[in-house]
C-alpha cells in the first residue's frame, strides 16, 4: 500500500495583531533573511507555543510545530484534539488553503476539502454551477461532472433549489451541497473538518455512511475532523491526537481516543463535598461507595454501583423529585433515574439517599453522574454537572472475553423465550 500523504517538521505561525514585523527596517530584514538568503525567519524564533489558556510574551504563535507522520492511501484517519490544538490549520496546509511556515507537505493524488461553511463555493453562482467550478479546480473534465451530477444533487437532497444561488442558501443546505460535491467527485484524498455539525441528525448519518463507502469501499484516503468520538471510532481505522499545536498522539482509533478522554489521568473522583451550601435547600454530599462502604471509585462490570447523597431540605421543597443522570466518555446519556424527596425526609429537614446501580449493565466505560433536585413544575433547585465519577473496569467475564467489541452503554439482561410452532 503507498503513501498518500507524508507531513515532514511542518510548523505554521501566525502573527497575532498587527500584519508583519511592525516596521519597514524589520521587514525588509525579514525579506533579505527568507527570501534572498533562503534563511530562517528571524523572527520566529521568539514564537511561543499555541496554548490559549495562556496569556504569552510574544506576538508569534506557533499554531503548528513540528508535525511529522504519514497516512496510507484507503486509510480512514481521525484528526481529534481541543478547541485551538491545530486541527483546522492542519487541514487548511492539507487542503493548500494556506501555506506553511516551515516543513514539507507530499500528497499523492487529487484533494477534496469540506472545511468551514463557504469554503469553495462562489456566492453569486448557483448549486448547479458551483458543483462544475469544484470540479473545475479539482482537475476534472466537465464529462466526467456531468457522470456524477444527478448523483450529487440526489444525495445533497436541494434538487428544488439547485438553481439558485447558494448565498440564498441556509447553513445547512450550504453544507449538504458542499459535502456532496466534496464526497462524489473523483477526488483521491477527502479532507472534512467539524462543519457537518451544521447538519441535521439524519444528514450527518448520511455523511458518515457515505465517508465510510469511499474509505472502505473505493479505496480512497478520509481526513476527518470531529469532537463526536463515537462517529470518530465507527469511521476511522487510525487517528492522531493533536494538543496545543504538536502531535500529541497517535495510533489505533481507540487507543487514541482512550488517550484523548483520558487526558492521560485516571479517573477517580468518587466524592464531593460542598464547601459552602447555601441556606435553603442544598445537597451536602455526595459519595460513591462500594459493598463495605468504602469510598470507591473503580467497580468490575460484576459489581453494583451504590451513590449516598446527603442533602439539606427546605419544608418547601419536600415535595421535590431528585434524581440523577449516567452519561459515558463520549457524552452519551445512558440512564436516568429519579425518587420523591418526601419519602427520605429525616428530623430538621436532612435527609440523606442512596441509589444503587444494578451490576452486569454498565459495560467497561469511564463514568460520570449528573446530579438535579427539582420541585415538580421542574423549578430547578440544585444541579450539579459530573461532580462525581467512577470506572466499570473489565472485570475477565465471559461476556468480556472478546474485548474491543462496541456492546454500546447498557448490557441488558432480557427475558429469552423458546418458541415453540
């Protein structure tokens, strides 16, 4: 299998601010150095990190550095990292959007790019023209559009408005049609970013379904940015962590996302106390214990889930319903659960309650509870978001033995009936 794309010490910086060195003298200097003497910029060099947590010395950022790896062509590759870690100015190099600071680029075989909303359609032109100028750039012959045209305004589902202009467009059908352009045209790599957030749920399946035909079914290479995990891992056989404009990461998609959500620590945070309650109705404590009581914040997929909430409640608020909610790593809800407050009411308005979760139905996942005490016109009295979380470790079962295999949130232990003709 050869390489479809190979990224040797690429590095990009920007400039924050003013637009170059901030005077003539300096940016003559800068021309001599780059240009006539075919030197490093000298300027660069008092660039800092990408990290926007921070405020910085220095006018240069490095929104890149160093990136090196290579990707097979027909591989399906996720480009996963926080908000600002690099991975739309990556696309953007891949793409030819931008240029690089330093480094080398070698891609083998036509690019097609879904980057941002806008991006490669002219305003004024309609859908129908738009899909022959993204054609046009891309190399090919208008015979070889027209092959694919009705194929593209099919998927893209604005038959109806094909013929007008796409600055007439909403978000989304701007999206549906760039996608389908991007997707059908006989391009050899496929770049798309985080814009197919944009569209609906049901177009964004589509999408994935449609990614996963051209990676797996034609052979050719996916680029795909997302903060969906769960489209990440189903589309994608590799991916490369990005954090603070380096390569943080990479490897197999769920090692790499296991990385990602992990944040390289381990979850244990089991119990929360509130250092400050306010003076009506408040929740105190709260804790997760195992079957001695202990606090505990790592279970087997064979062991139960016990939770004590300590809570102070006002006469006014007995009739409230409290209630939490499981949601995974990857954000997903898996349950909900909820009791009356008046049923636990103890002397001088504390009461304190304890949910059991069953074991054997949380599969092996990272945990995190969402915790809400309500009145029943659902007048939010206390909510807390994760303060709390616990692990369901892969205990050996026999149920667990073919590890790496999606069993989705919840093993259900239904009832199984014979039946008999």
């Amino acid at each position: 299998m050869s390489i479809a794309i190979q990224v040797e010490n690429l590095s990009k910086a920007y400039q924050i601010g003013q637009i170059g060195t901030g005077t003539i003298s300096r940016d003559l200097e800068r021309w001599w150095a780059t240009t006539v003497r075919g030197k490093e910029d000298p300027f660069l060099k008092i660039g800092e990190t990408n990290d926007r947590s921070t405020k910085g010395k220095s006018d240069i950022v490095w929104s890149l550095k160093d990136i090196n790896f290579e990707i097979q062509q027909g591989d399906a590759v996720g480009i996963i990292g926080r908000n600002g870690a690099g991975k739309s100015t990556l696309l953007k190099l891949l793409s030819e959007v931008t240029s690089p600071t330093t480094g080398k680029i070698n891609i083998k075989g036509r690019v097609a790019s879904l980057l941002e909303v806008g991006t490669g359609f002219h305003p004024e032109l309609s859908g129908r023209e738009n899909i022959f100028l993204n054609g046009a750039i891309l190399g090919m012959r208008k015979k070889e559009i027209q092959r694919k045209l009705d194929q593209i305004i099919d998927f893209s589902g604005v038959e109806r408005y094909v013929d007008t202009p796409v600055k007439r467009y909403s978000s989304g059908m701007y999206v549906r049609l760039a996608f389908a352009v991007a997707a059908h045209l006989e391009s050899e790599i496929l770049i798309v970013d985080e814009v197919l957030a944009v569209g609906d749920a049901e177009f964004q399946k589509k999408c994935l379904g449609k990614m996963n035909e051209v990676s797996k079914g034609e052979g050719r290479t996916v680029l795909f940015v997302s903060h969906n995990m769960g489209a990440v891992n189903s589309l994608c056989n590799h991916a490369i962590l990005m954090k603070n404009g380096k390569l943080d990461f990479e490897g197999s998609t769920q090692s790499t996302v296991d990385h990602y959500l992990s944040g390289g620590e381990t979850v244990n945070n089991a119990h929360y106390i509130n250092e400050s309650p306010e003076t009506e109705s408040d929740i105190l404590e709260i804790k997760i214990v195992d079957t001695q009581g202990t606090i505990c914040g790592n279970f087997g997929f064979d062991q139960s889930v016990k939770v004590i909430f300590s809570l102070k409640v006002a006469e006014k608020h007995l009739s409230g319903h409290f209630g939490i909610r499981v949601i995974d790593q990857l954000e997903r809800s898996v349950f909900t659960s909820e009791t009356q407050v008046n049923n636990f009411i103890q002397k001088e308005g504390f009461v304190v309650i304890s949910v059991a979760i069953p074991a054997n139905v949380l599969v092996p996942n990272k945990y995190q509870l969402i915790v809400g005490f309500h009145k029943v016109n659902v007048e939010i009295v206390k909510y807390l978001e994760s303060p709390v979380q616990f692990v369901i470790e892969e205990t050996g079962t026999e149920f667990y033995k073919y590890s790496g295999i999606d069993y989705g949130c919840v093993f259900l232990n239904c009832e199984w009936n014979a039946q008999i003709n």
